[in-house]
C-alpha cells in the first residue's frame, strides 16, 4: 500500500494527476485540480475511449459545452469520451474539484 500526497503536487496547470506513472496501473487515475478565483474555461474532456465523473469538492462550478450549467459543491457529473466542457470559477475562493477517470471498452492502451 502507498499513500500519495495528491494536493501538495498542484503546481501552475492548476491541476496534478495520480496515474500509471506512480500507481503502475492503466485501469484508472484520478485528477485533483484547482480554479483560482475568476479563473475561466479550463478544459474538461476525457478523450476517446476513457469516462470521467468530476466532482466538485469545493465553490460552484461553471460549466459550458456538451452541457452548459452550475456544477454545485457535491455534485458529480459524468463524462464520456469526446464530450468537452469548459469550467470556470465565478467565486471569491479558490474552488478544487477531482476527476476520477478510466478506460471504457475501447480505451485499453
């Protein structure tokens, strides 16, 4: 078992991801991303042959594209292959959210 110290890895992408690199496996990764206060349009899109639930952990987020709405604190909205969102940050704070995400059928590597 390995513990991985995921929010202290968040550099100026705004975003660390925690995947085959440090766990060795393709099966699933997981993002931890930061929206600075009035940061806008950071791209969500799993990309073919992956699915991806982001959950907004902290603040509303914006989110325009294949759906243009708020994704509240605690919510979670699932994602697959090509569908693209933009997500921004309106708040005063900074706002974290996660991505989990892994192969769908087609996306074995």
């Amino acid at each position: 078992m390995k513990i991985f110290s995921v929010s202290d890895k968040v550099h100026d992408s705004g975003e660390y991801i925690l995947g085959f690199g440090e766990t060795g496996s393709h099966a699933c990764y997981l993002i931890y991303g930061v929206l600075k206060p009035g940061e806008q349009g950071r791209e969500l899109k799993p990309g073919n042959g992956h699915e991806e639930i982001v959950l907004a952990l902290t603040g509303d987020m914006m989110l325009t594209g294949t759906y243009t709405g708020i994704l509240r604190k605690g919510q979670a909205l699932h994602m697959q292959g090509e569908e693209t969102y933009h997500a921004s940050n309106n708040g005063a704070s900074p706002l974290i959210y996660v991505v989990a995400g892994g192969h769908s059928g087609e996306g074995h590597h």
